[in-house]
C-alpha cells in the first residue's frame, strides 16, 4: 500500500461566490473555512493546499446571534503602553465589516504559513456585489460558482 498524495494543480481551483445577507456569522465562517481547507473534495489532505477561491460580499449584512452585536469585544494592541482598544461588533461592523468575517474565517484555518496562505483566498467585499471603479465585476474573469447558504 502507498500512500496517496494529491497534486496541487492550480488551474482545478474553483472561484464561489457567497451572499452573507441574513447568514450567521458562525456557520458562514465554518462554511468558507471549509473550502479553504479543501475539506468538501475527495483529495483533502491536512498539510495542503488544495482549496478553492472564496469571494464573499454583504460583508456588513451578516447575522450575529444572542447578545454578540453589543457584548463581543475585538481586542487591538498597538505595542505601546495603555495602547488596548476594545471594539464591540457593531463598531467594527461600522467600520470595516470586512474585518468580522476574516478575523471569524481565520480562527478556523491552521495557525501557520498554510493557513496564511489559505487566507489569501479569500476576498471579501462590503456592498451588494463585487465591483469596481468602472462599474463591472471585479472577480468575472474566473466565472464564480454562486453557493447558497440556509439563512
């Protein structure tokens, strides 16, 4: 018996493009770290790569549950003495909303150079779609697979 080892051929990938309006933050987040991983593919191997591309957008319309929007704090160092500064969800969703889903999708990939990498494939946009300055879609080029999520 040997041991099967996938080939990361980068031309397999597949770009998803995922909706985030009403979905909660939690199983969206597991959802996207998932494909990142290559956990949905027969060839999943642990240590890697052999995920696809995720794009998601209404970054500032997913769902939080309970008492998360006011009592979840996101913690900032800067390194300088008294340089903390806590932030609830609805000041950073205010701010960057970007910034929920990447902070959630990071604590569920490796914490190491692969889960960086795996990082890397994830694009995400405030708004109703993915555009640019000149009005047309900035990800149309690798033709996203549309992915449902129960609301």
């Amino acid at each position: 018996m040997k041991t099967f080892v996938p080939k990361v051929n980068l031309d397999q990938r597949k770009w998803h493009v995922i909706d985030a309006d009403g979905v909660v933050l939690g199983r969206l987040a597991a959802k996207v770290a998932d494909i990142l991983r290559g956990k949905n593919k027969p060839t999943f191997t642990p240590y890697l790569d052999t995920g696809d591309f995720v794009i998601v957008f209404n970054a500032e319309k997913v769902r939080v549950t309970g008492k998360k929007e006011t009592e979840k704090l996101f913690m900032t160092y800067s390194g300088w003495k008294g340089g903390e500064h806590y932030r609830s969800v609805a000041e950073v969703r205010a701010r960057t909303p970007e910034r929920l889903i990447m902070h959630a999708v990071h604590g569920m990939v490796p914490k190491n150079r692969l889960g960086a990498r795996m990082l890397t494939k994830l694009k995400v946009y405030k708004g109703t779609s993915h555009l640019d300055k000149t009005g047309t879609a900035i990800h149309a080029a690798q033709k996203p697979d549309p992915l449902k999520l129960a609301k």
